[in-house]
C-alpha cells in the first residue's frame, strides 16, 4: 500500500513539476483569485478601523461637560483612563473667561494646545500655535476687529469676578482692579466657525491672568471608537465621574456611523462581486487545464484505472495547486493590502494570521470544485473513442 | 472559445463596473458626507465680534442682516447643480410664559422653491440637520396650512419648561409675540438644544425683522482644496487670469463662496474648515481606496483573461501543428489565432460590458440607494483593456505555437 | 475451452453495421492476426475484445465469462486484469519516464514495484533508456515501452492496435520479434494491423470485410519456432 501511495505522490509531482507552463497558468490564476480574496478581506475588515481615523479629523466627537460647576484635572484623568490610550485620538480641556482688549470684551478660552490640535485638526493656523508663555493665538474675526497681525503685541486684562461684573458687565471703569498681561500674537486662527471670535492661551498664562486655579469649563475628546462604543464610553464616564457629564456631539458621530457604514457596505459588495468574478475566473481556467489532458485520462481509464483513481489523481493535483497558489496569494493579497493601506491612510494594515488559512481552504476548495466538474465530464468520456485520436 | 468569450466577458463587466462605481464614489461618498451639515456660512459684513455661543450680553446678536429676498439667488450662481441644500436663521431672543429667555431661531424646516430653472428644491434644516433625533412629534411641515404657528423645541428646553410635542407654546419677542403649536422635540446634541426653532416669518414677526436673515448655511458639493483654492482663498485678485478662470470654474469650496458673496449683498461667506476639510481629506481617501481597488480587480481580471486565452491556444496545437504541415505560415497562423480570439474578445467584451454596467448600478443601488452615473469614459477604457489584456495573453500561447514541430504534434505527443 | 470466444457479435453506430453478426474463437496461446481494409470494422472489434466498447448485441465470453452485458466499472476491472493493450499511436503520459509508464499499468492493476517494472523494460531491450521521458524516445522505443506497459502485469490476452502503424521497418521488426517472444512464453496475443508483414507471422490471420468474417487462414509460415535478431 505504502509502493502505491508512494507512486500517487510520483505522479502527482511529476505532473506539477514536469508539466511546467501549464502548472504555472494554473498557479497563476489561483494564487490571483487567493491574492484578491485576502486582500480585499483584510482591507474590508480594516477599512472601518483606518477610515475611522480619517473620520477623526472631523475633531471631537464627544464632550464632557460639568455636572456641578467646573471640572478638575483629576476628572479629565479619570475619564481618559476609562476610555484608555489605544482608542483617545486627541483630549482638550479648555477653560473659558471672559477678558478685555482695548476695553472691548473678548472670549478666552485657554487650552492644552497639543490636545487641541489633535481633537480640532481642522483648524487652519496663520501663522504658529503658541507654545511658551505670553504667545497667544487669536481667532481671524479678532484679529480683523484689532487689526491684529502675526507678530503683534496686544495686551489682555481681567477683572476678578466681583458682584456686580458677575450681575451685567458694569464694571467698565474699575480697570485700577484688573490684572493684566501683555501677549505676542503667534497665530491666527481660521475655521470658518465661532472659534474665530475667540482668543487662546496657554493654561498657565490663563492661571496667571485670573489668578485662579486651573478648573475646566469643558473638555472634548476625540475617540477612535464605532458609535455603540462610543456611547457606552459616554455612559460610563458619565456614571463613574460624578463631576462630569459626557455627552456625544452627534452631528460628528451619526455622520460618521452612517458614512462608514456606506463605505463598508460597498468595499463588502466590491469584494463580493471581485471575488465571484476571480472565482468564475480560476474555475475556468482549470477547466481548460484539465480539458487538456482528456486524452490522457482515456489511456487511463483504458489501462484500467476507475473513474474514482483518476478524479483521486487529478483532485490531488488540483489540491496541491490550490494550496500552493493559496498560500502564494494570501501573502500577495497581505503585501497588497498593506501597499493600499501604506498609500492610502499612511498606515500598516492590521495583519489578521487567520486569514492565511481561510485564504487556503478556499482556494483548495474552489480549485477543487474547478476541477472536479472537468474532471467528471472527462471520466465519463468512452476510452475508445479518445485513444483513438481525436 | 465559448469559455474565453465568457472570461473576457467577466473581466469586462468587472472592468466596467469597477470603473463606474470608481469615477462615482466621489460623487456620492460627497453626498452621504453632506450629513455633516452646511460647509458653508454666510454671514453679513460686520457681525460682531460678539459670540452666539457663550454670549456675553443680553443686546441683540448681530445688528446687520443679510436680505430675505436674495436667498433664491444662492441657486443661479455658476455652481447651483453643486449647491445641495442651504437654510437662512434669524436668532432673536423671546420669554416664555414662565419669564426665561430663550433664544428663537427662525429658519425653514423644509421650504419648497420653484427655481427660476424650472428646477424644484426643498431645502432646509430637516435636511441640512440630519443628525438631529426628534425625540418627541415629528419636524414641522412648513407646506401644511397653520405652517406659521409652529415650533420646534430643543431637548434642553423642553425639558427645563416641560414642553411636550402637541403643547401651545406662547412666546413673547422683542417686537411681537405668538402662540405657537409644538411640532416636536429634538436633542441634537449641542448648543442647538437651548433653542427653539421657528418659521422664519414668526422669528421675524418677533423681533421685528421683516426680510431679514442673519446667517445662511450652505451645504455643497465640493472639490477637495489645492494649492491654486488656497491661494485664491486668501485673495482671489493675486490669481492670473488663467487662474482664475480654473479656480472659477472649479468647485472648490472657496471659489462657491465667493460666487456666493458675488450674489448676496454685503455678505461674507466662509467655509466651514470643520466640515469642508475633512470631506475633502475623507473623500480622497475613500477615492483612493477604490482606485487601488479597481486596480487589484483589473489585474486579476488581466491575468485571468491572460491565462485563458493561454490555455485555450495551446490546446489547439494539434489543429495548428497540422496546418503548419500542410504549408500555413506563421505569420498567416498568428494572424488566425489572433483575429479569432480578438472576434471573441469583442463580443465578450461587448456582452461583459452590459453586464457591468448592471453590477455598478446594483452596487449603487445596494449601498447608496441611487443609480451609479455612467460615464463615457468608462466605454474606451474598458474596450482598450480588453484588447490589451487579450493581446497580452495571446503573446505566450503564440510564441508556443510558432515554435511548433508540426511532426511532433501529429505524432501524438 | 477458448480463451476468448466472440459469439453472434454485432456493432451498430446508427444506420452502420460495423461488425454483423462476427464469430470468432481465439485459443489460449494463440497468436491471431486480424486484417482487413480501412472501415472493415477492425478497430471496432479491437475495442470490443479490448473492452474498451461494448457490444450492442452478442455474446463475448472471455475465460467462460460472457462480457457483454457487464458494467461500464465491471468492464474496467476486466481491462485492469486481463487485458494489456498496445496502440498505434503509443499513448504514453508526456510528463511520466519509461518506468513511470509502465509503473503506472502496475499502479492501476495492483501495486507499483520499479523493479519488476525495469526488468520489462530489459525485456523490451529499454533497460538504458527508462529514465527518458517519451519525447526523448523514438517511435519504436516508445513502443517498447508500451509493450513493456502491456505484459506487466501478466495479462490473459494483449491486443496491439496497428502496432507498427506509425514505426519504420526497423523498429517494426523489432516490435514483431517482441511479439514472438511473448508468444514463446505462452501469451494469447491479438493483433489488428492492416500489415501484411505483421499479420504474416502469426499463427492465424482472419481477414475482416464490411463488419463480417471474409475468410480465415492459418499460417503456413508460422513455424513456432524464432528466428533470433539481436535488440539494441
């Protein structure tokens, strides 16, 4: 038994390895169909993750506000270690105040400016972000009303909240009260929003200004998170830190969920209809590299060989071309995913090992199948009628 | 040959629908990113520098207001097909029975314009808020007959006056006061749910405003911008002529705005950085992906096409061994392979093309539930893929053929 | 009692009468040549008695077992065992050597053992030549070779289809004087040629004419006895 399954294995070798051009069509082809089907799955699989990402220049899509009055940095600590670093695209806490500039009140608002630029990527800065104390970003309507340019110098004051500026911005004479400081304009904001009626400052030249503690008004985050997860994240931070309230800014997080969901459906129907037609492809092509060797099956079949010995024969050949080309694929189909990935979002694919097998099961499978059907018709053909010459 | 027709058929339809889907994409990922809301504003000259947002004074938000009755002109300026929706608002500020202020945005829910193109939109915020989730009722129905009384009350307020959807509301502006039917109750998630939002005649009975607007929001379909919309946006009169006219005649999001400025008095219009950038930056990704999509599926479709036609000569050696035996030139073999596989090829090409065009608009249909455009680019793309592929894969199988013993092929080998 | 015995058989492709009504005994040893001209249904009752074709009616008893109404896989079964076939134009599988070929009749009857294998290419006087593909064999080496594929496996009866149909008069002597060691050795041997030459050797020649049997003779150069020619 061991002489004749050593001589299957002979033949099968012999076949694949003598037969050298066809073999390569066949190997082409499937490893093509394997190639598609794993790239395609893993950009299908990855397209949310990585799209994801790109959705996160639409800047925070969550905003924790104060439950009570204001929020401290150990509640901001809290809530971005609920969410966890791998999913925190960009946190900024930002704390408002009213100040004066040529007497006329301007919106402050003081920030972490490295946080601010990951959650609002969409801010267009002329000029620099402001980076050590006493450099300070003003907003483009600000800059037009103080006619204001990079470089300038401009001075901002603050009157201690007392009772009656709190009661209705009476307190227009009391300037010998206020603080002040003098600030050079780094950069001017353009966002085509409110944010250009305000100014921003570092948080410890806020702190200095008002000479008040730093308390947040507001924090916003940017998640990298589907919009499920994002409400749980919402609910829980909401839930453990009693002094804030998180809140999802919906506009951001349902357009998103609708969009990728959109593009998923459709890299998902791209794949399906890819797939078949590659698939359609390699059953053809192995069609016609088995209808070749009809002949061959004939003298087969008239040295006594049964129809089961040769579909085991040929089938063996098919499988071991489909895992081959299985395998030759997959690894292709990873190296293109990863070159659309490289090219598209500037970033590595997730590599997903379980797909190296699935990739070869179906390939051995659909080249199986592919060469099963040619290969019955071919049994079924009367040995006489092929030997003697076509 | 029946199978080589159907493999050039199958790379053809996969060529066309790809192709198809891909010049589209654009088109339509822009359309579902329009969900975003406006990417434009317009606002008049000299709004203050005051903010709506966390305002500072009681005095009115703005005191210059854009006209009323220039909004249908936002429609006829060189880019209207790409305008999709756009809204005015006129924010005043009223009491309630109860003595709190709250601010009354006028807008419209969902006008109906007849254009002066024979063309009819109905735009407002029904659709320029798709976000917003109404909680309670339904949008109000600005087409329905008491249109004027009616409002929709953010989720904040209703909450902190116990409005429900169905309760007359009696507010008291500035200049007038109304009473007013609560369509619905809406939580948007942002500043919007202290709000309450109007017809914008009502929001102009109560502040005494008659055809004025203070803000418009635009939502278009835009051009990612270059370096050229950059440069223009900053002054659009250091552009060379040529330059501008490209510019002009693109729809980027700041040539739309200056063509809107163009039409609306006194006005501003901005992009929303927000909003216009990051379509852009999303749009082209998304545009990349399947460009890199279609190019793997081309390939395969190539190298199937490539490999059959292969196959399917080299089985016919025998036929070609003997017709060298009985005197054919190679030259004459090879001008018959090939004419026989190009007629088949053609007519592959012309049914897998048909088909394609059926995938692309299931695919449309199927993802963005509109018919997929199609383009006549598509046609000589496809017809040149199909020739090449197939005279690609005619190379090997004829390189083989010429190279033919005649007596070995007869012999039986 | 015959080997092989063709009763009453008759092959009909639509209108054609190909074989009408045929008897013909062949005895256990014996050495038939079978002629006739083109379309005389030669190769039909080479398929018949081959059982690559069946009869459509008829008996065929092959060892005292009437094969004519057997099954397509029973049929199989009867090629495997015991029948070794020779044709005209060779049918070896490009991809496998000499050995391999004839490894593979042992594959299909029983189990493959290189050994034996190469011995029956000694015997074909091929022993130098088993590991070349068929391409790199000539006409009548490859013929060999499918001599040595048809007597491995010690079948009842061979047939050759045209055997020397595509060989020079060198090799087709070659091929004969294979033939009558065999038949020294006591194989049933059946050879359809339309050769005079070849079909002169044998013990018996029956000559076939539209589907019937024209006449018989028996051989009277047949001596039993070989002549020896050396094979290179």
């Amino acid at each position: 038994m061991a002489k004749k399954r050593q001589m299957y294995f002979r033949m099968i070798t012999a076949s694949l390895l003598r037969r050298r051009s066809r073999m390569v069509i066949a190997l082409l082809a499937i490893s093509i169909g394997a190639m598609i089907l794993s790239g395609l799955v893993t950009i299908y699989i990855d397209v949310p993750r990585q799209m994801g990402a790109q959705f996160r220049s639409y800047g925070a899509n969550m905003i924790l506000t104060a439950a009570g009055d204001s929020i401290s940095q150990e509640d901001v600590d809290a809530a971005a270690d609920l969410i966890g670093p791998s999913d925190l695209v960009g946190l900024a806490p930002y704390r408002y105040e009213t100040v004066r500039v040529n007497d006329r009140p301007v919106m402050a608002a003081a920030t972490d400016m490295e946080g601010a630029r990951k959650t609002s990527p969409f801010w267009r800065v002329d000029g620099d972000w402001p980076a050590a104390s006493g450099e300070i970003m003003i907003g483009k309507n600000v800059a037009r009303t103080y006619n204001l340019k990079v470089g300038k110098r401009m001075t901002c004051t603050f009157a201690p909240e007392t009772e009656e500026a709190a009661a209705g911005g009476t307190g227009e004479e009391e300037v010998v009260m206020d603080n002040y400081k003098d600030f050079t304009v780094t950069g001017i904001l353009d966002t085509g929003g409110n944010e250009e009626d305000y100014v921003y400052m570092l948080l410890p030249d806020m702190e200095e200004l008002t000479g008040e503690p730093t308390l947040y008004d507001i924090c916003e985050l940017s998640v990298s998170a589907a919009s499920g997860n994002l409400s749980a994240y919402a609910d829980r931070i909401t839930e453990s830190v009693p002094a804030i309230h998180a809140r999802l800014v919906k506009r951001v997080t349902e357009s998103e969920t609708t969009v990728l969901t959109k593009l998923q459906a459709l890299v998902l129907l791209v794949t399906v209809v890819v797939l078949a037609l590659t698939m359609i492809c390699v059953a053809t092509t192995m069609t016609a590299v088995v209808a070749e060797r009809r002949r061959e099956i004939g003298l087969r079949k008239a040295l006594g060989a049964s129809n089961a010995s040769i579909v085991a024969e040929f089938m063996g050949e098919g499988l071991v071309l489909g895992a081959a080309g299985g395998l030759l694929g997959a690894l292709l189909g990873f190296m293109f995913a990863q070159a659309v990935s490289m090219n598209v979002f500037n970033s590595s694919i997730t590599l997903m090992p379980w797909l190296l097998p699935v990739t070869m099961a179906a390939s051995v499978l659909v080249t199986g199948l592919a060469c099963l059907i040619p290969i019955r018709s071919a049994t079924d053909v009367d040995p006489a009628l092929v030997l003697k010459g076509e | 040959m029946m199978m080589i027709a159907f493999t050039i058929a199958l790379g053809a339809s996969l060529a066309t629908a790809m192709l198809s889907v891909m010049m589209d994409v654009g088109d339509k990922i822009n359309q579902e990113l329009k969900a975003y809301g406006a990417n434009i504003t317009v606002v008049p000259k000299d709004t203050s520098v005051v903010s709506e947002l966390y305002d500072i004074g009681d005095e009115n938000i703005t005191d210059s207001y854009l006209k009323e009755d220039e909004l249908g002109k936002i429609k006829t300026i060189f880019w209207t097909f790409n305008i999709v929706d756009y809204a005015p608002f006129l924010r005043t500020r009223a009491a309630l029975e109860s003595g709190d202020e709250v601010t009354v945005c006028g807008t419209w829910f969902n006008h109906h314009m007849d254009l002066p193109t024979g063309e009819e939109l109905d735009a407002g915020v029904m659709s320029l808020r798709s976000w917003w989730d109404i909680t309670e009722g339904d949008w109000p129905d600005e087409q329905a007959a008491d249109s004027l009384e009616i409002a929709l009350v953010g989720s904040q307020v209703a909450e902190k006056e116990g409005i429900s959807a169905g309760d007359t509301l009696h507010v008291t502006g500035p200049a007038g006061e109304a009473s007013l039917t609560v369509a619905g109750v809406f939580d948007a998630g942002g500043d919007e749910d202290d709000q309450i939002y109007v017809p914008l005649d009502t929001a102009q009975a109560l502040g005494d405003l008659e055809g004025k607007v203070d803000s418009i929001e635009v939502s278009a379909l835009t051009t990612p911008d270059n370096e050229l919309a950059e440069k223009a946006a900053r002054d659009p009169g250091s552009l060379s002529v040529s330059q501008y006219e490209t510019w002009y005649c693109t729809a980027y999001a700041s040539s739309i705005c200056y063509q809107i400025e163009e039409v609306i008095t006194d006005s501003v219009a901005s992009p929303v950085r927000q909003v216009a950038d990051s379509e852009g930056q999303i749009l082209e990704k998304t545009q990349l992906l399947m460009i890199l999509i279609t190019f793997l599926s081309m390939i395969g479709a190539a190298l199937g096409i490539c490999n059959l036609v292969t196959a399917s000569v080299m089985e016919r050696s025998q036929e070609i061994g003997l017709m060298k035996a009985i005197g054919a030139h190679n030259g004459a073999i090879t001008g018959l392979v090939l004419s026989e596989i190009l007629c088949t090829a053609v007519i592959g090409g012309i049914g897998g093309f048909f088909a394609g065009i059926g995938f692309a608009q299931i695919i449309g249909r199927t993802v963005f539930g509109s018919a997929v455009a199609l383009r006549p680019m598509v046609i000589p793309l496809v017809a040149v893929l199909v020739v090449i592929v197939t005279l690609i894969g005619c190379v090997p199988a004829i390189r083989m053929l010429l190279n033919l013993r005649p007596t070995e092929v007869l012999h039986g080998r | 009692m015959s080997l092989l015995e063709l009763r009453n058989v008759s092959k009909i492709y639509g209108s054609l009468r190909a074989l009408d009504h045929v008897n013909i005994k062949v005895e256990k040893g014996e050495w038939l040549a079978i002629m006739g001209p083109s379309g005389s249904g030669k190769s039909t009752m080479m398929n018949i008695i081959g059982a690559l074709d069946k009869a459509t009616e008829g008996e065929i008893l092959l060892d005292g077992v009437d094969i004519a109404k057997k099954s397509a896989s029973a049929l199989t079964d009867i090629r495997r065992d015991k029948i070794g076939l020779i044709f005209q134009q060779f049918h070896l599988v490009s991809y496998l050597t000499a050995v391999e070929n004839v490894m593979l009749a042992q594959y299909y009857h029983s189990v493959p053992d290189e050994k034996e294998a190469l011995e029956a290419l000694d015997r074909v006087g091929l022993a130098d030549r088993a590991r070349h593909y068929p391409s790199q064999l000539s006409g009548g080496e490859q013929q060999r070779v499918c001599v040595a594929r048809a007597l491995i496996n010690y079948p009842e009866i061979i047939l050759a289809d045209e055997p020397t149909g595509n060989l020079d008069e060198a090799n087709e002597e070659i091929v004969v004087e294979l033939f009558r060691r065999l038949h020294e050795d006591g194989t049933t041997l059946v050879v359809v040629t339309h050769n005079p030459e070849v079909a002169e050797v044998a013990q018996r020649t029956i000559v076939l004419r539209n589907g019937r049997v024209d006449h018989e003779t028996i051989n009277p150069g047949f001596t039993g006895k070989i002549k020896h020619i050396t094979l290179q």
